[in-house]
C-alpha cells in the first residue's frame, strides 16, 4: 500500500461547522456533503497523479459541488483540489482552508 483516501457523507450543520472549525460555514452551505477526511501517500509516490486518482476513486458516484475537504491553505492538496474544478469557500483558523468541488 502506498497511499489511502477515506471519507464519509455528513450534513452541514452547526455542530459539522464546530468540528470543521469553520464557524458559520453551515449558514452558506447547505444540506449533504460528502467529507474528505484524509488522504495520504508516502513521499516517493507523491507527484504522481495517484492522490488525484484516490480522490477522484471516493468521490465518482458524488453530485458536482457537493464534496467538501479540509486543508491547509497552499498546500499539495489544495492545489489538487483547484486543479479538479474546486474552490475554497472559508479560510479558517491556522491557514487552513474549507474546499468544495
């Protein structure tokens, strides 16, 4: 194994903006997300197209905008994200980022 994504679908609410640390993202985002929760690869394999393929694996069958991560603000991930259509919707606390694709 070189690498895992996982994630689950959560509704966006006041207690997902708690956990999320994104306060009131609930009140601009609406309804069911599936949430990326982790996604991970060892360094030799990192540049590789294998992070975008493990996310577009868990995320194929979800509706277009309704994928929500969290990140760190100018990471490798978010840079995937931006790269497969998503954008940032709130900036949160430590440089981190909301994102939705």
């Amino acid at each position: 194994m070189v690498g895992f994504a996982w994630g689950y679908q959560m509704e966006l609410n006041a207690e997902a903006s708690s956990y999320l640390e994104a306060p009131r993202i609930h009140e601009g985002l609406h309804g069911t997300y599936f949430y990326i929760d982790e996604v991970a690869l060892l360094l030799p394999y990192r540049r590789k197209g294998i992070g975008k393929n493990l996310v577009q694996a868990i995320t194929q069958d979800k509706e277009k905008g309704r994928v929500l991560l969290r990140t760190l603000h100018k990471s490798p991930m978010e840079k995937l994200v931006e790269g497969m259509c998503g954008t940032i919707v709130q900036h949160i606390s430590e440089g981190r980022v909301i994102m939705v694709m």
